[in-house]
C-alpha cells in the first residue's frame, strides 16, 4: 500500500495497492496525486530512503512537476512521523482483516482512505477531518500537548 499524504492537512492525496514492494505502487500513487492536486506549487515531497522513492522514474517526475525532494537522513521513524502516523492509523484502525483476494484489497483499501480523509478527525489539525483541513488556508490549531517542549519551556500546553 503506497499513501501520498499532505503534510499540512492530513489528507491522503494519492494511493494505490500493488501485489509487490516495486517502485510501481509509489509512482502510481504519486502520480494520483499529482492529477488529483494539479494547481499546488512549492511542494516538497518528503520520504524514507526506499529504493521505490529512490528510483530514477520517482525521482524524475518529481524534478519535472519541480518538486523538492526531502528523505530522511538516518532511517529513524521520527523523522517521517506523519507518514508513520498515517500508516498506522490505516493498518490498526482501518485495515485490521487479512484479505482474500487482491480486488477485495483494493476495495477494502479506497473505503479506508475515503474514511480517514472524511469521517475521522485529527488533533494536529485543529480536529478537523482531513479532507475539511485541506480546503483551509493558513496554519490549523494542533490540540495536543507536546511534553517535550513543555519541559523546555518552548511553547504552553497548546499551540
């Protein structure tokens, strides 16, 4: 399962289930996005170092949509958290079944990313649900407390 998420809102943008870890899942998710998202400018496109992302035909459709590319510097999960987050939240809430066929997969998949970004709200986008945020502009109120920036002293309980 490749997702392409906006960063800002949330929202899945592009996804799509391949039967095998080839760069063909995240290309065409990504260019699911694209389609889907045709007048965003300054985009920067954030990843972990797979070899998917990596590849010549990933990394070339970026350059020509001029998108800057981010990766990840050291492999930790930190540092692709929302991509971690999104992951976890489709796989532990919303694709809990093992699946008996491919089409059932696919079916199963597109139900739950139309859930995530419609019916389930988020506490870093002011308990918007993704697909809400995403019509926004500007920044969204994050309701949750950051304890380690409480303990520093670099912000109050909420932002």
């Amino acid at each position: 399962m490749s997702l392409i998420t906006d960063a800002c809102s949330r929202k899945i943008v592009g996804f799509y289930l391949s039967r095998d870890l080839s760069a063909r899942g995240p290309l065409m998710a990504l260019k699911i996005a694209l389609a889907g998202n045709p007048n965003r400018t300054e985009l920067i496109h954030n990843s972990d170092r797979g070899v998917q992302y990596c590849c010549d035909a990933y990394v070339k459709l970026l350059q020509d949509k001029n998108i800057q590319i981010s990766m990840t510097e050291n492999g930790d999960p930190l540092e692709n958290a929302i991509a971690e987050r999104v992951n976890g939240i489709m796989k532990q809430e919303l694709l809990e079944e093992i699946f008996s066929d491919y089409q059932i997969a696919q079916k199963a998949v597109a139900i739950a990313c139309s859930t995530y970004n419609h019916l389930r709200p988020h506490g870093s986008i002011n308990n918007l649900k993704p697909a809400e945020a995403h019509q926004k502009n500007g920044e969204l109120k994050k309701r949750w407390k950051n304890y380690w920036q409480i303990k520093h002293g670099k912000e109050d309980c909420m932002e």
